[in-house]
C-alpha cells in the first residue's frame, strides 16, 4: 500500500484492497485512517486508486487500475455498466449482493440503533434479476454524454441528444441508454423508436439550461397483467407536435393499453402536481395479487418490482398475525395496496396518507374488490393521528408502517407509544432511518423478527420488514 502524488497532478493511492460495500452501491477502502468511497470496485479487489474528491472525513476516489480482481466478481451484462448510476452492482455475483445487502441491515441496527434484536432472518431473493421494473423514466437532453472515443471525433461528427438516464451528479449530462436490463423490452423497443422518430422530425430534446425544447420525459409502465401505459412530457404546447410524436406511438405501438401525454412548462421534472392528458386506451392499468386487482393511474405510485412486491406484502401479512378481530392502521398506506390486502384477515383497516389522489386509488381498489372493512383517510399524519381520531376509529391492535426513506415523524412515534399497539410491522426501504425510529420504540416494544427483501438487485437498496411487540 502506498501513495504517488504530483505537485500538479491528483493524488493517486497504490495497491488497496477494497474492503466492504458502502452506501449508495459505493465500496469501501482504507488509507491510514481515511475512508475511501470508491464506485463500480468488488470487495476483495486491489487497485490504485485516483481520488477526485478530498472531505474532512473522508475521499471518493476511482480504480484506474487494478491488481488483483475480486473473487466475488462477475462479468456485467450491460454494455452501460460503469458509467450509468443504476446497476452499481452488476459486477458483483448476486449471492454476495444478497450478503450485504443483510450486512447493511445488520450494521444499522447495531450501529445506528444500538438495538438488541434475534438473528436476522436470510434475505429473501428475488426472483427475476433482469427485467424485473415495472416502471422507468426516460429524459431527453442535447447535452449527450461522450465516450472518450467519441471526445476524439469532431464536433460536427458528434449526435449530442440523448434519451437515457442522468449521469450520476450532473444535471445536464444524460447517458444514452441502447438497451436496458432493469424492464421487459418492449421499453427499449419504445424508447428507440422515439428518439429516432424525434430526429427524423427534427423535434428538439429539453434543454435544462435554457428551459425549451419539445420533449423532455418518457415514462413506461407495465403490469404483470400484461397492461402497458406510456406517458410523454413534453416541453412546448404546440398541439402539431404533440399530435405528430402521439399519433407516432400509438401507431407503432399497438402492445400500449394505455397511453398518456403531459405539458410540463415548469423549471423542473415533477409533473405530479400537473394534469394527465388521456390519449387513447384505458386511463388505468392492472397489478393482480391474490385475486385482488389494483388500478393504477398515471400518477399512482406501486411497488417497481411487482413479483417481489407480492413477496413483500404476504410476509407484512403474515408478520400482523392476523385472526379476523384486529383494527389495524396503515399508515402511510399510498394507494392502499398494504391495506386491501390484510383486510380479510382484519376487523377493519384504516389507511392514512398524505397525499390526496393516492388516498382516492385506495378507496376505489377497495370497491373494485368488494372490500367494505376499510377506511382511508388524506393529511399530514403527525396531525390526522390524535385522540380525537382515535376516538372516532378505534385505537389499533396492530399498526403497519411504510414510511418513505427518510422515515417517520418523531410525533408519529410518539403517537405509537401512546397508542399502544400490540404489534408495530415496520416496512422500510431505508434499515438506517429505521433502525433510528425502533431505537425510539424500544423501551416500550421488543424486536420478534426481522426479515430483508431484495427488492432492486444490482442496486445497494434493500427493504426490510420488522416485528415489534408491546413489552408487558
């Protein structure tokens, strides 16, 4: 192990040995007593590494070139591997994934909780490890990212539009993706048709820098009803050129059951405060899970990866430990997916979420099947969960939680103690803001059984699902 460092040049670190996988699908090296985050490396390689970016506590740095390869590795699929930020650990076997993706949940509970807890249950695999997205977004860009070879080609040579994903840091510069392992391929067959479709008509890409140009975003959705829904954004309200690319897809693509197209004019990317125009086909697709049936509108959130969302609910089901007598919270329940689904197990279920629009998809799946045990309630939930409320619904036996990454409000917790549920399943996709709620849980809860999902493989995102009981 050593170090080269040129007065002019960068600091250059010889011979280390990667260590760990680190957060946000980065590895972990050492240099005396500085971390170093290091990304598209394998546990067990050793590298010289070049770092780009000097912290208090720590550097980030890339392997320039390597001296020994990891056991652990595998050769990535995807030609888009080490440039694109989506499959970070496509090089590692997916056994080891899996080993630390439950190293991640074991470290956050003893590290960031300081908890005491059962042995970890083994991380449930998924089934698919390609293909297996039911929804990406695709962003349109004149600002393409360039291969070195192509930095060596001459600026009139160069198609600078791009239909891909975001580099990783860099606002304006999008990866143009040639094919996509993460969702079945009639997105890569869509996605294109269109950007070649664009060019043919000279339609621009958005330029985020200036704020114009006609299109900006394409979303694909499918369903494993076989439903599948596009939604183009574009940049102008010019209805010819709306009509032109619209007319286009639905032509080209007669497998589309649903197809949409928005006008998004603002200085950013949401469009879930904007309107949905409906184009042609259904204005809802279909997810089935046990005979229960889902819709889905364009804004409508769903689990991405629909087979193991289905794995994911039935151990949520079956960690409640339901007789039939219960009233169960839900809290942020989105569209209600969690709650339609333990309702014949439960007395009555109440959902609650923040957001208006998803709480509507939650009482229309339930009529859609029939479920008439459930009550679904929008607003803020440090504030929609008082003694009043309580009052009104019942005080839970058992409460479900999936809270988005960041975790729940602390009133939320508290309001958790007070309650006082037999049982708490926390469903997170986040061990470590998890692990920070439980921590404050615990005084008055035990910790039964903790079992990982996998829910993203060759990402370093993994959901974990955890039992807590009332202490007696």
């Amino acid at each position: 192990m050593g170090r080269r460092e040129k007065s002019e040049g960068p600091l250059i670190l010889e011979n280390i040995e990667i260590l760990d996988a680190g957060a946000e699908g980065k590895a972990i090296a050492r240099h005396n007593d500085m971390v170093i985050f290091i990304p598209f490396v394998v546990p067990g390689d050793i590298c010289d590494i070049r770092i780009v970016s000097r912290k208090r506590r720590f550097y980030e740095g890339r392997a320039i070139k390597f001296h020994k390869l990891s056991d652990k590795r595998i050769e990535p699929v995807c030609s888009h591997f080490g440039t694109c930020g989506g499959c970070k650990w496509q090089g590692m076997g997916y056994e080891h994934q899996l080993f630390y993706k439950q190293k991640q949940v074991q470290d956050n509970f003893t590290r960031i909780g300081h908890l005491e807890f059962p042995e970890i249950q083994p991380i449930l695999a998924s089934s698919q490890t390609e293909y297996y997205r039911n929804k990406l977004e695709y962003t349109f860009a004149p600002f393409r990212w360039l291969s070195d070879q192509e930095m060596n080609m001459e600026r009139d040579e160069r198609d600078m539009d791009a239909l891909g994903f975001h580099i990783p840091g860099m606002f304006d510069r999008v990866l143009d993706i040639q094919h996509c392992y993460l969702q079945s391929d009639v997105s890569n067959r869509i996605r294109l048709g269109v950007r070649a479709f664009a060019k043919e008509n000279r339609l621009t890409f958005y330029n985020i820098r200036s704020f114009e140009g006609d299109l900006r975003n394409l979303l694909v959705r499918n369903s494993n009803t076989g439903d599948l829904m596009v939604i183009m954004v574009f940049g102008t309200d010019e209805i010819v050129k709306i009509e032109l690319m619209m007319n286009y897809i639905s032509d080209s693509f007669p497998e589309i059951t649903s197809l949409f197209y928005v006008i998004n004019q603002k200085r950013n990317d949401t469009i879930n405060d904007l309107e949905p125009r409906h184009y042609k086909g259904l204005s809802y697709m279909t997810e089935e899970m046990e005979g229960l049936h889902f819709r889905i509108g364009p804004l409508s959130f769903f689990q991405t990866n629909s087979k193991q969302a289905l794995e994911l609910y039935r151990l949520t089901r079956d960690f409640a430990r339901l007789t039939g007598t219960e009233t169960v919270y839900d809290l942020y329940t989105g569209t209600g997916t969690i709650a339609n689904f333990v309702a014949s197990k439960a007395a009555k279920v109440i959902g609650i979420e923040y957001v208006e629009p998803a709480v509507k998809d939650a009482k229309l799946n339930s009529e859609l099947n029939n479920i008439e045990n459930t009550e679904f309630f929008a607003g803020d939930m440090a504030k929609v969960l008082t003694p009043e409320f309580m009052a009104e619904n019942g005080r839970p036996d058992v409460v479900i939680t999936d809270p988005p990454r960041a975790g729940m409000h602390e009133k939320v917790v508290k309001w958790m103690i007070e309650a006082a549920p037999s049982r708490i399943v926390y469903v997170s996709c986040n061990p470590a803001t998890q692990a920070r709620d439980i921590s404050l849980l615990a005084e008055s809860y035990n910790i039964i059984k903790i079992q990982p999902v996998d829910m993203f493989p060759h990402t370093h995102h993994v959901e974990n699902i955890c039992l807590l009981e009332k202490k007696v």
